[in-house]
C-alpha cells in the first residue's frame, strides 16, 4: 500500500472519531470537500499548512498522521484504520482515562496469550 492511501486512511479514521462529516471538515480547514475526498482516497498529498490544519482539527499531532510509512506499508487496510481509530480516540482522554485504557489493553492482550 502506497504512503498517500495510507495517509488516507488515516485522515478518514480520525475524521469519523471526531464524528465529522467531509464537509465539516473541509469547512474547519478551509478546503473543498472535493480536496478531503481526494486526500482521504490517497490521491494527494496536503501542503504543510493544509496537514497543521487538519490536525489542529482533528486533535492530534500531525506527526499521528504522518507516522512513517515503513511501519505500516505491509500492514492490511483494516489494521491501518484500526490503529487510526485508537490512535483518534486516545487523542480525546485525560492522563487518567488513557492509563485505564491501557490496562485494559494488557488485559485483553495477556488473555488471548499474544504478547
């Protein structure tokens, strides 16, 4: 999977965590819907003060959205948005909550036996 579907991907997942519609995000960033949708099918690239934008937005650190594209290249499309989706939603916790959700992480992971 090329770097641009993977930033796709990504930007989608964290779209939807933060329960937005294309158009509302276009409108936040000052960008056509058109260019969301293009972004999110990995057909561009946004420019430097387009992704600060964005992740202004959506909440996170630019650097979520831009996590290197070697450690996700031979990952499957579901487990890219996957990560996305927790990654979205741990960007909404306090300290506390997110130390919680940890545990339970461990929990669940100790459980299935992978470690």
């Amino acid at each position: 999977m090329d770097a641009r579907r993977v930033f796709g991907l990504r930007l989608k997942e964290f779209r939807e965590a933060q329960s937005l519609t294309q158009e509302e995000l276009a409108g936040r960033v000052e960008r056509s819907v058109d260019a969301i949708s293009k972004l999110e099918r990995g057909v561009g690239y946004p420019s430097l003060e387009t992704l600060i934008s964005l992740a202004r937005e959506l909440r996170t650190p630019a650097t979520k959205l831009l996590e290197p594209f070697e450690k996700t290249a031979a990952r499957s499309a579901q487990r890219i948005r996957l990560d996305a989706k927790l990654m979205a939603l741990s960007a909404q916790m306090d300290e506390r909550q997110l130390n919680i959700a940890i545990e339970q992480i461990k929990v669940l992971i100790a459980g299935s036996g992978r470690r």
